[in-house]
C-alpha cells in the first residue's frame, strides 16, 4: 500500500476511534479523560492539515491546539513525582529530544534534506512524560538543520518565557544539544574536571531522561518505516504521516500494547557546539542548576 494511502488509512482508523471515545453520552468516562491528557499538545504548526481533514474530533484530544495553558492539561505533579522517582531529579515535567526520520531523496532541494550521516532526512522533536506518552510533537524541518535550531523555531521555545507553563518552577529536560534555561535544564559539560556534585547531576540527569529514548525505540519499533526509510513520494505528507504515528503511538500506550524496543539513533551533535551553548545560557538557568546540583541524593557515589 502506498505511504500516501496509508496515511489516509491511519487518519481514518483514529477518526472512527474518536468518534466512539467521545461519544457525548460517555465523555465522563475515565478513559476518555486519560486519552484527553495523553494525546495533548501535537505542534500546532505540524497538525494544521491533519486537524482539517479530523476537524472536531481532534480538537478533542489535542487541546493545546486550541491554546490552552501547558499546565491546564498536563498532570504536573504526577509527572514530577514520577521522574524524582526514578532518577530523584526533582521539579522535571518532560523530556526533550530530537530524532531523524531517514526519507527517500527529494526531488527538489535534496542536498538540504542531509544530515551529519549523510543520509536525507527530516526532524522530529518531541516531549514526552515519565511515562513515554508524547506530550508535544514537532516535525519537518530538513536533516540539515540543528537540533538547537529546530528548538527555537519550534513552540516549546516560546513556552520558556511563559511561566505559567511551569509552574512551580519545573522545568524540561534536555540534552547539552540544547542552551540551558531556568525552565530547561541540560547537562554540565564534562571537561574533564567535574566535581562529584557535577558527576552525581549528570548521572541523574542522564537517568531521567531514559523515558524519552524509550519512547522513541518504541515509536521506530512500532512503525519500522521510521527506523528504516519512509518511503514517500510526496514530501509534504511526511510530516502529517509522522505525527499520525505519534498519536497512534500513545494510542497503544492506553491500550497496554507492548512493544520490543528499537534503540533509536543517537543525533551527533559537535563538541564546540555545545560548548557555544553552554556559555549561551541564560544566568537563571545556570544559578538553577547549581541549586539543583547541591541538592540532589549522591547516586552515583
């Protein structure tokens, strides 16, 4: 079946699955409640045409389409508690991460489309919760483009400035890909001096962010043509096919589909780079992180 069918297929399948679940007389039903809070806060720049072709139904399922506030639908605390349990880095609200979806050559622009691999590809960064459950997915831009400049363009930039969107004072996870903020917090840069607090930071870091590459070998595992090759002629449903496959993905996780996991590709990112980000961050951000830093549990002792 071709990947442009098959795209209809997939929106079709979660049309009739809406149309069901949100049925007015069984609204008030749990498990309606809990898709509502799962399949939340797709990117509102990557859903546009999706959202045409689901109209109301997806609105249901997707508030943060509508601009509602972050936190209105996100179980802050729940969330939190779950990352402090498993790793004890405390007030965290979601991870942060990119992958690359490797296409075939486009006709038009392809060398734009190579990345660091040198393979053609297109960005999807995505959030996800302590669960694995994507809270916000934003995909598109060619493989050639940094994952530090996909951040910036995309909305999870602009939640930053908004501190009603973290409340108290959470904040994202993120890779040293990314500039630290007050309300995302990245790794201190190993230069080869840390101080144990530094190292017992970064392990606890790094442990809180397992959920997200989770996610994404599960997202690969189950729909293998992001693993391997997303072989579509037409470039301007790729993103719209990715996106279905976020949403079918939690889908399965409130159905309890499990899954094998398929270890995602790792995004190179360039030591100089990151050290560009590192001096980049804003002081807030940095001052955060030594609080945190001198207050974590030593886990790595």
């Amino acid at each position: 079946m071709a990947y442009d069918k098959l795209l209809c297929v997939i929106f079709a399948q979660i049309k009739t699955l809406l149309e069901i679940l949100f049925d007015e007389e069984e609204y008030e039903n749990p498990y309606d409640k809990e898709l509502e809070n799962i399949v939340m806060f797709l990117s509102k720049r990557s859903i546009e045409r999706p959202i045409q072709r689901l109209q109301g139904y997806v609105e249901n399922v997707i508030p943060g389409y509508n601009n509602e506030q972050f936190k209105s639908h996100f179980r802050v605390e729940g969330v939190m508690r779950g990352f402090a349990a498993t790793s004890a880095f405390p007030g965290v609200i979601g991870e942060i991460d990119g992958t690359h979806i490797n296409i075939r050559a486009p006709h038009v622009n392809l060398e734009c489309y190579v990345n660091r691999k040198k393979h053609h590809s297109v960005h999807l960064q995505a959030v996800c919760d302590h669960k694995g459950h994507f809270t916000h997915c934003y995909t598109g831009h060619v493989g050639s483009v940094h994952d530090q400049r996909v951040f910036r363009l995309s909305e999870v930039n602009d939640y930053l400035e908004d501190p009603k969107k973290f409340p108290n004072n959470s904040h994202l996870l993120g890779d040293a890909a990314y500039t630290i903020h007050e309300h995302l917090m990245t790794p201190f840069r190993d230069n080869g001096h840390l101080t144990d607090r530094q190292k017992n930071y970064n392990f606890c870091h790094s442990s809180a962010r397992m959920s997200i590459e989770r996610s994404f070998g599960l997202l690969k595992g189950r729909f293998r043509s992001l693993l391997s090759l997303l072989d579509m002629e037409r470039v301007d449903l790729i993103s719209e096919f990715i996106i279905a496959c976020c949403v079918m993905h939690n889908i399965c996780f409130l159905q309890n589909d499990d899954f094998p996991i398929i270890e995602p590709d790792v995004l190179e990112t360039d030591a100089s780079e990151q050290l560009i980000h590192q001096r980049k961050g804003n002081n807030a951000g940095h001052v955060k992180q030594d609080l945190i830093c001198n207050n974590l549990i030593m886990r790595n002792a």
